[in-house]
C-alpha cells in the first residue's frame, strides 16, 4: 500500500512540476507583463463616465467593438417604442374626448380604430390608460438599458486588467513533510 501511495505521489509530481522549458517562458511572459503593466495604467472609471455620457462609449474605449450595435438596438427599440406609444396615447385621448363631448357633428374627426367603438367610450378609455402604462414602461427600459450599458462599459474596464495568464496563484504540488516522513499534496495559493 505504501508502495502504491509512492507511485501515484511520484506521478503527480512529474505532471504537476512544469519543464525548464515552461519555466523559463513563465518567468519571461511574467516579466514582459510587468513592463506591459507599468507602461500603460487603464482607468476604469474613463469607461464608466464615457459609457453613461454617450452610450456605447465606453465600450469603444474598453474595445469592445461588439458590443455597440447591441446597445443601440437596445436603446433605438425602446426609443421607438415610446414614440409609437406616445403616438397612440394621443390618438387615444383625442377619440375618448370625441367621444364622450356628447357632439355627433365631430364623430368623423375619430380616427379608426377609435371610430368602429365611438359608442363605447369606456373601451377607449381602457386602451388609453394602457397606452399611458405602456410608455412608462418604455421610459423605464430605455434609463435599464442605458444603465446596463453603464455597468457593462463598468465590468468590462474593471476586468481589463484581469491576469489570465498560465500562471495561476492557486496550485496544487506534490511535497514531502520532513517532521512526519509522509508525502502528500499541498494546495498553494499565491497572493500577489
């Protein structure tokens, strides 16, 4: 059995260790990033105020080119949306008015679909106030997807900087107690 404890211990050393070769071009890609790092500082918070200033700005700075397209046809479907809406909230309420003034002799200025239901006012009314409740929700969809916009230029800036190089600071390593003469794993996180 301790032979068996042995061998796999040996085996995880050999696949855990990396070669000379890995070592020296982790050693170098280390040092090549901290030159990159102290040459250029990237400021999160430019992104966040150009992204909330004009949408799809801190994308663009973030270079996140793909994103842009996704943020506009965000913001250009809500905005037509509240136009549409607005549109037929005036409609509505012009008919409603019509309709209820009590004048025959304006009936024809009722547009349709207001017109086939002129006898029924209340049903005009009913879809005026969801027309209403519909453009609030189209203002509140266009300030969300303006601030997700905000958040995502926000996310993006932040994890610009984000190391995902080979070297991990979490690592698991073969080791060899010398106080208990027993071998066994060791899981090493290195904080930077």
């Amino acid at each position: 059995m301790k032979l068996l404890n042995l061998f796999i211990l040996m085996g995880m050393m050999i696949v855990c260790m990396p070669s000379k070769a890995q070592q020296d071009s982790i050693s170098l890609s280390g040092k090549a990033t901290q030159q990159k790092d102290t040459l250029f500082k990237y400021n999160p918070r430019k992104a966040i105020i150009r992204s909330a200033i004009i949408p799809g700005w801190g994308q663009a700075t973030n270079k996140k080119y793909w994103k842009i397209p996704l943020v506009y046809g965000a913001l250009g479907t809500t905005t037509y949306l509240l136009f549409r809406n607005i549109k037929q909230y005036k409609e509505a309420r012009n008919a409603y008015i019509l309709a209820v003034d009590g004048d025959p002799t304006n009936d024809n200025q009722i547009i349709q679909p207001y017109y086939s239901v002129k006898n029924q006012p209340e049903r005009i009314r009913v879809f005026r106030n969801q027309v209403r409740q519909n453009i609030d929700y189209s203002v509140l969809f266009f300030i969300g997807f303006w601030g997700l916009n905000v958040v995502d230029a926000a996310v993006d800036a932040h994890l610009k900087t984000f190391d995902v190089s080979d070297q991990l600071s979490f690592n698991v390593k073969a080791g060899f107690s010398e106080m208990a003469h027993t071998g066994g794993l060791s899981l090493v996180v290195n904080f930077k």
